[in-house]
C-alpha cells in the first residue's frame, strides 16, 4: 500500500464515487421538481406545492453536496494528476471551463430564484428559474460526458509538441461514444432520481399510511422508473456495441473472454483466475455472449490474450458488469410491478412499500457498478491510446497520499452520515412538519400569485 500510483487511483476513485451520487440524483431530480411545480400551478393544489417545497429541501442538499465535492475532486487533477494536465489540459481545461460558465453558473443563479423567490416574483418567472436550474444539471452533465467520452474513444485532437490539442471541437465533444454514454447517464440520473423519490415516499407512508402526498409521489416515481428502465436496457446494449467497436478489450474484460474464439458463452457468473488466465466455477450459456455481441452465434470475438497487457483487470469489471445488469432487471421488475398494483390510486401494500424502501438508493449502487466498469475498464489508458495512467501521476509519496486518503474517507463518512440523518428526517417526521407548517404561498392562491 505504500505505491503512489495505487494510492492516487484509490483516492480520486473515492473522490469520485462519491461526488457522482449527488449529481446522478439532482440532475434528473430537477425535472421532476418542475413538473411537480406545474402541477402545483395549473391545478391550484395546495399539495402539490407542499410536495415542491419539500423536494426543492431535498434538491438543495443534494445540489450543495455535489457542489463541495466537485471542487475538492477538480484540485486532484494538479495535485495528483499533473501529468494529464500538462498532456491533454488543452482539450480538458476548456470543457471544464464550458461546463461552469454554462451549466454551474445557471444552476446557481436561477437555485436561489428557485429557493426564495416563490413570494418575490410571478408564478412564471418562478416556473421558468426552475425549468433553467433543470437545463443547467442536463448542461453539466453533457460537459462532464463529453470529456469522460473524450477520454474513453478520443478524437479530434492533434499533437502540438509535446501537447494534445483540439483539432476539430466538434469531433471532441462529438466523439465515438458520446451519444450513447450521455443518454445513458441521463437514463441513470432518471432511474436513481425516480427510485429516491418512490422509495422516501415509500418509507414516509410506511410511518403515516393516510399521508396523500407521499402517494401521489411515490406514484410519480414509480410511473417514472417503469418508463425509463426498459429503455435503459436498449441504450445500454446499444452502448455495449459501440464500446465493442472503440474499445474492445473492455469487453473481454466484461465477459472475462480470455481468449479469441468463435461462439463465445454467456458467463452468467464465474470466478475470474487472472493468473491461469480461466473462469472457474463458470454458469455459462453457450454462444451467447457472440449471438448479443455479433447478432452471429458463431460470431469471433478477440479474447484478451488479443491486447498483451493493454487490458483492465478482469474481476472489478466483470463483478461490476453484472452488479449493474442484475439491479437493472431488479428495477424493470418492481417498478412494473408497483406501476400495475398503484395503478387505481388506493394504498399501496405494506410489502411493496418495504421493497421500494429497502429499493431507495439502488440507482446509486447500479451507477456505480457501471462507473466501475466505465473507469477501471479503461485501464491502463487514462486517455485511451493518447495517455497511460502511469505516465500522468505525480511526484507524491505514498506516505503522504495514504494520510490524504484517510482523511477523505473519514471525512466523507460523517459527511455521508449526516447527508442521510438530513434526508430520513425530511422524508419522514420532517414532511409532517413541512406540511404542517404556515408557510407564505403554501395555499392555492398563494400558488396563482406566486
């Protein structure tokens, strides 16, 4: 444990799981919060402005969360990484800076007309701050995904001395993989977002079954997870084709295929042995795994023995892949299943709530299995092709990255810890209140005047 490049991996993998669940929440959390808020206008209910008002409570938090460990995970790239600053700062500088002038700035901005401005200004301009802070996570999310993308099939760029530069922006942000890994990520914020929401709710009517609100929002989020989850699962074959095209090994990886054959299985589950280069204990389906990935059943698919050692390591991705497949399908079928029970608007069954429930933060587990495969699974490349992991990171000790680890880790745990006391208290005793209270503009006129 004293190898800096380890080291390094490890704390900006901490940093950036971490930092991922709060985006991959509010992004798609801000629609839902604006379409709860044109309810609450074009209706007059007083209830669905009370279910605005303690969202947007759940929203800020989250929102504030993301905020602070973005910032300490951006100081990392010159602290840890100066290597892929000096290489490629020229292409990842400018989509950074792209992502706060028009998404960050936006969301901060029109946050606070969001949070405070309900009474101060008219009940569109209100609607419309919070459709901007909607468009300003989606605007985010698309920066970030352009570099990640950028990273994992790049293109576009030109060496420019010893230095990487973008050629043609367009073909950058545009690259190979882009399309399918940004819809796919917004898939993901949808289905973490719709869980939380069905799932809070869930617990809040386990605590207060007469609670109508809490029905109509874990209504919301279940219609919602029922529609997005079947989708999902076309956009991610889609985008396991397109990564089979760009970056095969990370495929091989995935299905732990440890050599190049025709007619490949299906591993459905396997321990991987990297040494004797096998899977032992294998439930395999047979050829498979060519018929999804080829459309051929006796299709070739290159093994990793085709790539030397420019391959990930096998049991993360592997282990991961399916982590995330198996919450997918979890996800298609509870949602379905609770969209067909809640479809009369009666009470939902204290056996469904309990699943919801114990189902609230499967969309952050299934995020980051999937952010698993995405980062280990381009290894050893931090740019695919352009820039080797080893090559980027810096002239720190082991000592001193092992102290900074500890210290994220535990500072994150109370953070995380806190974040969730906050959290079950507004889902739960804190709603009631919330809803309780005399709040300005939390009756139906108050909603028309804004």
């Amino acid at each position: 444990m004293d190898d800096p490049l380890l080291l390094a991996r490890a704390q900006f993998g901490l940093n950036i799981a971490f930092h991922i669940l709060f985006p991959s929440l509010t992004i798609a959390l801000a629609w839902i919060l604006l379409g709860f808020r044109i309810a609450a206008h074009r209706t007059g209910d007083a209830g669905w402005l009370k279910t605005y008002k303690l969202w947007t409570k759940i929203f800020a938090l989250t929102f504030a969360m993301g905020v602070v460990t973005g910032i300490v995970m951006s100081f990392q790239f010159g602290t840890n990484w100066p290597g892929f600053m000096n290489r490629v700062g020229a292409i990842a500088g400018p989509l950074l800076g792209y992502e706060v002038l028009t998404a960050f700035f936006l969301e901060a901005t029109f946050l606070g007309v969001m949070l405070f401005g309900m009474n101060r200004v008219p009940a569109w301009a209100h609607i419309g701050a919070t459709a901007l802070v909607a468009v300003g996570t989606t605007l985010s999310a698309f920066w970030i995904l352009a570099l990640n993308s950028w990273m994992q099939t790049p293109a576009g760029h030109v060496l420019d001395g010893g230095q990487w530069i973008a050629g043609d922006w367009l073909a950058v942000i545009f690259n190979p993989s882009f399309p399918w890994r940004f819809g796919h990520m917004m898939i993901a914020s949808g289905l973490t977002a719709s869980f939380v929401v069905a799932g809070l709710s869930a617990w809040r009517l386990l605590r207060a079954p007469a609670d109508d609100l809490a029905r109509r929002t874990l209504r919301t989020g279940v219609l919602v997870a029922a529609a997005l989850a079947p989708v999902q699962a076309v956009v991610g074959d889609f985008h396991g084709l397109n990564t089979l095209e760009h970056q095969p090994a990370k495929i091989a990886a995935v299905e732990a295929i440890w050599h190049t054959e025709k007619g490949v299985p299906l591993v459905l589950f396997a321990i991987p042995d990297a040494q004797a280069r096998r899977n032992d204990y294998a439930i395999e389906l047979p050829y498979v795994a060519s018929l999804i990935l080829r459309h051929d059943p006796g299709a070739e698919i290159r093994g990793l023995d085709a790539f030397g050692d420019d391959h990930p390591p096998v049991a993360p991705v592997f282990f991961a892949f399916r982590a995330m497949v198996g919450l997918g399908v979890a996800m298609i079928a509870i949602s379905w299943l609770a969209a067909w029970i809640t479809r009369r608007g009666g009470p939902a069954p204290r056996w469904l709530l309990w699943t919801l429930a114990a189902f609230t933060f499967s969309g952050w587990a299934a995020t980051l299995s999937g952010w698993i495969v995405t980062e280990v699974g381009r290894q050893p490349w931090l740019v695919t092709g352009v820039l080797r992991t080893a090559e980027a990171v810096g002239d720190i000790t082991g000592a001193e990255l092992g102290a900074s680890l500890t210290g994220y880790a535990l500072t994150y745990g109370a953070m995380f810890a806190a974040y969730m006391v906050v959290l079950t208290h507004l889902a739960g005793g804190g709603a009631e209140a919330a809803a309780a209270r005399n709040l300005p503009g939390a009756s139906p006129a108050g909603a028309a005047a804004g």
